[in-house]
C-alpha cells in the first residue's frame, strides 16, 4: 500500500509538471530592492543602522532563508499558487530567527493568495513581504533593502529575481573579520571563519564584475575614517538624499528587531570609529596567523589588503 501511494505521489506530481505553467521568477516589476552584501563582521550591520536612519528606505532583520525561498519556488514552480505561496512564506516564518521580526506573516497571506494571475511571480511576492514587514513596523517608505551577508552565497539566483536591484559589498580586512568572527562566537574555528571571508569577498567581486553597473564596493576602513563621504556616496548609487544627521542616530535602533538583542552586534549601536581597524593583526597570536595566512593570503591581496 506504501508503494501504491508513494508511485501515486511520484506520477502526481510529474503530470503536474507536464501539464502547468511554471510561475514566473518575475513578470518585469518596477522594483528595484538593493541587498547589502559581503562577509559578515564587515560593518553591515552598521550600514543598515545609518540607511534606516534616513525613514527614506525599510531593511528587516537578516531574513537567513532568502536563498532557500527562491530555491524551493523554482524547484516547485508548477504547483496550485497557494500551495506555493504558503509553503514560502513558511519557510519565513518556521525560521528559529524570524522571531526578530515580530510580526505574524498570516495577516499577508490572503493579499499573496489574491494576486491576479498577471501579476503572480516570486519577485510580486518578496516585494509583498519586505513592504509588509516596513507597515508592520510602521514605516512609510518607498523602496526596500536586505542586509543578510550569507546572501553573498546566492547573488546570481537573486540577481534573477531582481534583475533591477542594486548589491553594495562591503568590504573589511579579512584579518579583522576573523578576529571578529572568533572573538564573538560566531564562527569559532579560526580557519573555518578565514574560509567564510575568503569565499564571500571572492564571491561578491566576481558578481560585481559581471554586473559592474548594479554593485559598488564600500569599505568598512573608508566608512569608518570618512563616513560622511563614503555615505554621501552609497546615497548617490541608491538615488538617496543625504543628511549627516543620518550617521550619529541611535534612537530607531531599538526598533530594529534583532540590534538590541544579540550582543554581537553591540558595536553597531556606539558611535563610529577607527579603533576597530587592524584589531585583528594586533589581537590574533602569531601560531594563528600562520593557521589562515596560506587560506587568506591570495585574497587579501587581490582585495588590496596586506597579507598576513
């Protein structure tokens, strides 16, 4: 019986294939989100903070499962679109960390469900769901970002749905990275974690030559000497105003979900300085450096970094 059921799923779900539609990654939206990349421990936290300031764009906590939302709906495409959407929006919200988001995503769900057919795509779905979260939160803003570092692992699937959005990399001192990395428990092992900087740094340059027009570098080291010139710039890319009012507010921070409640991101909530950069080369013994210089080494020259 097991198997009559199992051949029954499988043949099931392969007619449905052969005989409906896929749903679109997109149907050419006017949107155009912007998604702060990069290695974590690297400032995006920081960014997002002076960004939100400005009440002119909304960026949720890290949504971690962005990628896996966009995998499921290509893989699964051709289903009943309430199957689909639901099966999205839960793997949202079955996340251990969407509680940082606080809100419920069941208020969502019937505008998701009422789509027109004409405008039924996973690009009209995410758009639906960061604008959701900003009215939940009680922003009125226009354009949404997403400041989640481990989408650095999926930039060409969400270039995909996006073909409009903007990528911001920023970039830091893989030496400082993984101090930082290690020091906050984050990611413990010392190679481990000059991996993770060097995979992600590499990722996001290859993305950004391929797509040179939509991705400009910001260094954590520029932003932290010359905030409100490097600020002035990253405004521009967006078609932001800016006001230097925007770096030295703290207040919304609290409001922000996720800064308040994890330790690591403490930093983020002071005022900025430059006594973080080149923490890592003082801080890390020499037996550690050794452990990532041949891992790190190759990057950080091509990143314009000193090796180790």
């Amino acid at each position: 019986m097991r198997l009559l059921s199992a051949l029954y799923d499988v043949t099931s779900r392969f007619g449905k294939i052969l005989t409906r539609r896929a749903w679109p990654l997109h149907c050419d939206e006017d949107v155009a989100p912007f998604f702060i990349v990069g290695a974590g421990r690297s400032g995006t936290t920081l960014l997002r903070r002076i960004l939100v300031a400005s009440k002119q764009v909304h960026i949720p906590p890290e949504t971690y499962v962005l990628s896996q939302v966009i995998e499921h709906y290509r893989r699964n495409a051709y289903l009943e679109w309430p199957t689909l959407v639901k099966q999205c929006m839960a793997l949202f919200e079955l996340h251990p960390e969407f509680e940082t988001f606080q809100i419920s995503l069941r208020p969502l769900l019937p505008k998701l469900l009422a789509l027109p057919t004409s405008e039924r795509s996973l690009a009209k779905v995410l758009d639906m769901f960061y604008c959701f979260h900003a009215q939940q939160m009680g922003v009125d803003c226009k354009r949404w970002g997403d400041k989640t570092p481990i989408n650095t692992f999926a930039l060409d699937d969400i270039y995909a749905v996006f073909p409009k959005a903007k990528f911001i990399h920023l970039l830091r001192d893989g030496v400082d990275v993984v101090h930082s990395y290690v020091s906050s428990g984050l990611i413990p092992d010392i190679k481990l974690a000059a991996e993770r900087w060097s995979d992600s740094v590499t990722l996001a340059y290859d993305f950004s030559i391929k797509h040179a027009a939509t991705c400009i570098e910001l260094r954590y080291e520029s932003l932290s000497a010359d905030t409100h010139a490097e600020m002035s710039r990253v405004c521009a890319f967006l078609d932001m105003d800016y006001d230097e009012a925007m770096v030295n507010k703290l207040e919304h921070t609290s409001a922000m979900g996720d800064m308040k409640k994890y330790k690591h991101y403490q930093h983020a909530n002071e005022a900025i300085t430059s006594q973080y950069m080149g923490k890592g080369r003082k801080a890390l013994a020499k037996e550690e450096l050794q452990k990532i210089r041949q891992i790190m080494n190759g990057s950080l020259k091509n990143m314009g970094y000193k090796p180790c």
